[in-house]
C-alpha cells in the first residue's frame, strides 16, 4: 500500500492549468495483454481503449514459459533458456485533476519510478523475506524514453526457496501511459548480469506506443 499511498500524493502535486478529452483518457485506460509468438521471437501487445503499446523479445528459441501468467497482465517467456517475465503496474486511480500523464518532466517521471521501485523492493523484502542485498538502480535513456534499471541480490539465509534457486533479479521499468512496464530477469548466477541487462534493454529498445487500439490482437 506505501506503493499507492506515496503515488497518489505525489500525482496530487502535479498540477497542470488545463487537461484535454484525450488526456482524461489516458487517465483512466485499461490494459489487456496478447502475446504472440513469431519467427523473430515474440511480440506483447498491451491493448486498451484508445491506446496502444508493444514490445518484442527477439531471440533464436522463443516460447512461453509453462507457467505463464499468474495474475492479470503478466507474460513470462523463455529465450534461449533464460525466463523474461513483463508486467503492467497501473498507476493508482483516480489520477488526481488537473495531472497530465503524457505531460511530465523527466524528473516527475523519475519520482514516480523510484516510487514504485522502492515499493517493490520493500515488498521483496518483508512480503517475500527475500532479504535483498546489494541494490542498484541506474536511469537510462532508451530512445528518448526514461527507464529505471534495477538489481538485487538475494541473501542465502532469506528464507524462501526462491532464494536457493535464484541468486539476483534484474528489471527494466517505465512509464506507459497510465501504467508501469516492468521487464525483468532472474538470475541464478550473478556473473550473469551483463547479458541479462544487455536482453533487457534490447527488449526495452522494441518499446512502441501508439494513440489507438490496434486491429487483429
């Protein structure tokens, strides 16, 4: 909840003198993923009621993972023996009068991802008892788009089984719309990071949105 709380006080500070049919529409959209798979890899569509926005994870084997969604809006795919998993975050609702999403300073973008950011790692840490170590966040400007690259690593004694598979994650977020895309990576060997930032960021550079529902998804 310190996720919504925080977000919604900072949307009430933003403040804007006018706001248009369109943006109120952007305000309140709604999301519903497709993932298909292709020759190249696989592209995830997120479809809403006027907006748009694609990704592609490109690789030479490219499947869904036998797991697949667990909650709405999550994709987890399998590349070269490597999971991805990408999810949509909405921003908390309503969005306050008067805030403009497709209108913020890059500093505002910056407060809202390291809002949900550290949402996130305090939720790995006292709802998961992952105990994370070592945390790394990094701004990055992937096609004139601000992204927040994020790490961590799991202590042994953390408690979970997870933390006996795996040894580090890593994400890529941004804002969408009304939404956080979140792309992320486990690792089960923390040599490993380089490549995964590297596949991450690959996938981040295919980021397309676009002002309409696209046909045939």
């Amino acid at each position: 909840m310190k996720f919504v709380i925080k977000l919604t006080l900072f949307m009430a500070l933003l403040t804007v003198t006018s706001m248009s049919f369109a943006q109120a529409d952007i305000n309140t959209e709604v999301f519903t993923s497709h993932i298909t798979f292709n020759a190249a890899g696989a592209n995830v569509a997120y479809i809403g009621k006027g907006h748009s926005f694609t990704v592609d994870v490109i690789g030479t084997d490219v499947k869904e993972a036998p797991q697949g969604g667990s909650q709405p809006n999550q994709n987890f795919v399998i590349v070269n023996k490597d999971i991805v998993q990408a999810s949509l975050v909405p921003l908390p609702q309503p969005i306050a009068d008067g805030v403009m999403l497709s209108k913020l300073t890059d500093d505002q973008i910056k407060r809202t991802l390291e809002g949900y950011v550290d949402y996130e790692i305090d939720y790995v840490d006292k709802q998961l008892n992952l105990s994370p170590t070592n945390i790394k966040k990094e701004f990055k400007t992937i096609n004139n788009k601000l992204y927040l690259l994020w790490y961590f690593e799991f202590k042994p004694e953390g408690g979970s089984d997870v933390a006996v598979k795996m040894s580090a994650q890593v994400y890529i977020s941004t804002l969408c719309f009304n939404q956080v895309l979140d792309l992320n990576m486990p690792l089960a060997d923390k040599n490993d990071y380089n490549k995964f930032e590297a596949q991450l960021e690959k996938i981040a550079a295919t980021l397309i949105t676009y002002d309409k529902v696209l046909d045939g998804k």
